[in-house]
C-alpha cells in the first residue's frame, strides 16, 4: 500500500534518530502520568516545540506491578504514542478519557488469554477472545472505553484527535466522517507495520522530531478514515505538486530547521495550504516526504562538511541536525551503505565515490 502522503509500508524507514521520548518508570513517575499531570513528561522532551499543546510526542510507561493504578487513563488532547507495560496486569478496569473528541487505537504486543482480557464500550462489555499479539482495537473516546487486563501486558496506544481526521478527510473529499467502525481484536496489516517500526523509537533517549510525528500521524488518519470511517463520498484523486514558490518556500524553512523541530503545520500555512494538502503535494513535487527530504539533506550537508572541512565527526553530527553522533553514524549508515569515517576517508582518497 501507498499511502496518500508519501509513507510506504516499510514504515521503519521514515524514522531518523529524533523521538520525543519520556520513560515514566516507578510509582511516583506512572501515577503522575495516569492522573494526567503532563508537566514533568513534556519538560523531558527537551524540544522548543514540545510546550505546544498540539505537538505530538510518544512515552514510555512502564507500571511496576505494586502501586496502585488510578481507575481513568487520561490522554492529551495531540497526536500521542504511549507505549503502557505491566508485569502483572490491573487490578481493575482502566476508564480511556481524552480532552477532545479523537479515536483510540490500542495494538497488543503479546498474547492474552481470553479469561485476562475485557473491553468495554459505553458500558456495553464486547464479546472477545484470546488476544494475539500486533491485533488493533479501534474505539472512539466518546464510549469511553474501558478495560482491564488480568495478566502481563505491552500495548501501544494510539490518540488521534478527530480534528485532524476532520481536516484529512476533506482534503481528500471525503467530506465530514460523523461516525467510525468498532473494531475489538482486528488483524489489521497496516496499524502492525506502523508499529512494528516506531517500536525501536519507543523509550530510546534520541528522538523522533515533531516533523516525522506529524507526517506519521497523517498516514494513520489516511488509513483510519478509509478502513474504519463510515464514508459519504469516494475519494477524489490528486494529481497537483506544489507550485514553483511553494517548493521554494518549503525547502527554504526545512532547511532552515535542519533539525526538525518545525511543525508541518507551519510549513503548508506558509504555503497557503492545508497539511494533508501539503503533504501530498510535497510527496508529488519532491518525490519523498518532507522528513525523508529533511534526512537526506542532513546527510548531503554532513557529506560536504566531511570532505571540505577537518571538523570532527561529533561537530559534523551536531551542525547536521543529528542529536549525537551515534544518531548520525546509524542513520549515515542506512542511507549511504557505509559509515561516516569510512565514507569520509574514502573520499577524502578518492577512492570512493557517494
């Protein structure tokens, strides 16, 4: 599958070294978080973009198995990735509760056998089996969802505020979706491979930047509306690119935030667009999505500092836009084949050739 905004299957791909990341280990750390104090996770996120309500971000949060666990989970009211393990389960079911109306996407990591696992859904207990592991639940928050988990557990959670479906929606002239389908255990393909490749990202200490977040959160709205939205219309086709001045001012504010902490909201309103707008066109015009154009050009950028100046590898990683330099030499080596020493000393022989 291609999706509408440039995201192939091989999602894992799209990811650099940039996550907003923040582990919430021990009792202190998760009730906080459970109640819905935010504060103490977003200062950790350490990105100048992070304090926007609307930023996306993903956490890790880790239950030890002995505290207790309040009865409401509540989630922001952004695009946010939690990833919630237990050694040993809950103790009572866990009311879902978002501050704006947004769907919930919930994928199970590992089994649970059907006497460990319920569901509920405006009070109504939904009829479920054995819970085999990367099978989605798809809810809207306005049930509020209910569960409870009688065993060891590793979710993934997903909260995707209905403004942005809303918004994704029209673009793609499908007009305002009024309703989306329950779904309890769905083997659904694409949600597994989102997952399986943000999964290395979650609870890492370099991070994923809000940019890569937001073209994510694009591509999973895409998904949602078309597989679980009770749609009106059929989806009009897009052939336009970006016009010549949108390019330019597209490549100018990327480059200008080499390390990926603009918005792609920002970028399409300067365009005059709307963002899922932008980010097909973009994919029409460059080929690839903004993040992915971003990645690369971070790489050319390291490439020519490489072979033009004698700075150090650490000082290259940091003007380039990579967190540190391991970032780098893992991302350098996934585009390029080879490392940055090994690249740069080739080069600088002439024995090799990018």
């Amino acid at each position: 599958m291609v999706t509408p905004f440039g995201l192939e299957p091989a999602v894992a791909e799209m990811f650099g070294p940039e996550t907003p990341v923040t582990s919430c280990k021990g009792a202190i750390g998760h009730l906080r978080f459970l109640q819905g104090d935010y504060r103490a996770a977003e200062a950790a996120m350490d990105n100048k973009n992070a304090s926007s309500p609307e930023a996306p971000f993903t956490t890790l949060i880790q239950l030890d198995g002995r505290s207790p666990v309040p009865s409401q989970f509540h989630t922001p009211g952004s695009f946010t990735i939690i990833r919630l393990q237990s050694p040993a389960g809950l103790p009572d079911r866990i009311t879902k509760l978002s501050p704006v109306p947004a769907l919930l996407v919930s994928i199970s990591l590992k089994s649970l056998a059907s006497s460990s696992y319920q569901v509920w859904t405006a009070d109504k207990l939904i009829a479920t089996s054995i819970v085999q592991p990367f099978r989605s639940n798809v809810i809207d928050f306005d049930s509020q969802p209910r569960c409870w988990a009688g065993g060891a557990f590793d979710y993934v959670h997903y909260s995707v505020p209905r403004k942005g479906l809303d918004d994704i929606a029209e673009d793609l002239g499908f007009g305002r979706v009024s309703d989306y389908r329950l779904a309890v255990l769905e083997d659904d393909l694409v949600v597994a491979q989102i997952t399986k490749g943000i999964l290395p990202f979650l609870g890492r200490s370099d991070r994923l930047s809000v940019l890569a977040l937001d073209q994510l959160s694009l591509v999973l709205g895409a998904h949602l509306l078309q597989q679980y939205g009770v749609l009106q219309k059929t989806a009009r086709p897009s052939k336009g690119g970006l016009a010549p001045w949108q390019k330019r001012r597209a490549s100018e504010l990327l480059h200008e935030n080499m390390h990926g902490r603009i918005r792609l909201s920002d970028i399409a309103r300067e365009c005059g667009l709307s963002v899922s707008h932008f980010a097909r066109s973009f994919k029409i015009s460059f080929g690839t999505s903004t993040h992915q154009w971003l990645i690369q050009h971070r790489i050319d950028h390291a490439k020519q500092l490489m072979s033009q100046t004698s700075m150090s590898l650490i000082d290259i990683a940091i003007q380039s836009g990579f967190n540190d330099q391991a970032a780098f030499t893992r991302i350098f080596h996934q585009l390029v084949g080879v490392s940055p020493g090994r690249w740069r000393r080739h080069h600088m022989t002439g024995n090799f050739r990018a």
